[in-house]
C-alpha cells in the first residue's frame, strides 16, 4: 500500500516559515491535501489539490508538489498556527485510496 | 455554515456494540459523499469507511480493518450519518469524526468535519 512520510516535528520562529515535507513514490503526480488539527479540535482543511487554500484560509499557507516530495509552507508563522499537520491522498493501488501521513507536530518557539 | 455533531460515544467492553450518529446541517446532505475516519489516542488519522449519495448509487466502502464489523447507513429524510459498531475490539479505542467527502479528478478529501465523539473499548 502507499505510504506518506512526515516529519514528527518542525520547529520555527514566530514571523519565520515553515516548510512541512511529505514524501511519497512518485507523489508528484497525485493531488495532495493537507490538515492543520490544533489541540482538542477536528482537523481543517487547510490546502487542497497541492495549493489550493480553501475559502478562510489565510494567504500564509501555501503548498507545492513534485517528484517524491509535497510541501506546506506556512510563512510569517504565527504563534496561532502551532498544530498538528496530516498530508492525505487518494491512491487506486491501495487496499482503500485514501492515506494520511503519520502527522508533524509544528512548534512556534 | 456546514454543521456536523457527532454523538453516540462511550464506553463498551470489547465484543460489544456502539452505534454513532452524525447530525449534518448547512448543505445539501442526501448528494454528500460522507465517510467516518477515527483518530487513535495520540496517533494519526485512520479513514473507516464511506457511502455514497443515494444518486450515485449509496454504496459503502470500508477500510480492512473494520469491514464485515461496521456498518455505515444514512437516513437522508433526518439528515443523518449513522456508524454501526460491532465485535468492537480494544484497538477500534478512538476519537471518531464523521466528514463531508469531495470527489473530483481522481482523488478524495474529506473539506468539513465534525467534532468527533470518543469510542473507548475496555474491559
């Protein structure tokens, strides 16, 4: 089955920008969904089809992909952002398409 | 606004039975694909299971680990998203969220959840 590869953690900044890698084979040529979960909430969509920010997202989140890798990228980090972050994509090679990476924990110092 | 609220969690001792609702409001729920997907204490997100709008047929799908125990249904007339619990085991423990689903061009994502309802299986 596809497997999504996150790091656990990322730290950065406050005002800094963060980049949230998700790796995967050949992952380029799938479209990828990331969620922001912040303690004790649900999970928010936060970019859909690679880059595309759904309606309330701010400009800051952006995402980009190609090759093995996805990336979120959160610029001018606010300390509001501090959350969990699951990229998610649909794959028809496995058991069911739907998969999350394992999560990253991003930090704001 | 699009609203969902879980309800139905609890305690269960394991082989027991649980059945979850979903009360869906601010869009169209008998054309929404809708799936559940649980989250394990401190870990990842785990999809469950699917149906399908009436109109696109409403059949279900469920992951491996749950299919042939869990049963998704909906009443389209109450707008409601039901999950039937069965053989309930230790590791089915989790916060369960229900989602609307969007399908378009070859992949899945789940843009609104709920708030999701705690299942805990112990003895």
């Amino acid at each position: 089955s596809y497997v999504l590869t996150q790091p656990p953690s990322v730290s950065v900044a406050p005002g800094k920008t963060a980049k949230i890698t998700c790796g995967g084979n050949n992952i380029g040529v799938k479209s990828v969904h990331w969620y922001q979960q912040k303690p004790g909430q649900a999970p928010v969509l936060v970019i859909c089809y690679d880059s595309d920010r759904p309606p309330g997202i701010p400009e800051r989140f952006s995402g980009s992909n190609s090759g093995n890798t996805a990336t979120l990228t959160i610029s001018r980090v606010e300390a509001g952002d501090e959350a969990d972050y699951y990229c998610q994509v649909w794959d028809s090679s496995s058991d069911h398409g739907e998969v999350f990476g394992g999560g990253t924990k991003l930090t704001v110092l | 606004e699009v609203q969902l609220v879980e309800s139905g969690g609890g305690l269960v001792k394991p082989g027991g039975s649980l059945r979850l609702s979903c009360a869906a409001s601010g869009f169209t729920f008998s054309k929404a694909w809708m799936s559940w997907v649980r989250q394990t204490p401190g870990k990842g997100l785990e999809w469950v299971g699917r149906i399908k709008s009436k109109t696109d047929g409403g059949t279900t799908d469920y992951a491996a680990p749950v299919k042939g125990r869990f049963t998704i249904s909906r009443d389209d007339s109450k707008n409601t998203l039901y999950l039937e619990m069965n053989s309930l085991k230790i590791e089915d423990t989790a916060v369960y969220y229900c989602t609307t689903d969007q399908a378009v061009a070859g992949t899945i994502l789940f843009d609104f959840w709920g708030q999701g309802t705690l299942v805990t299986v112990s003895s």
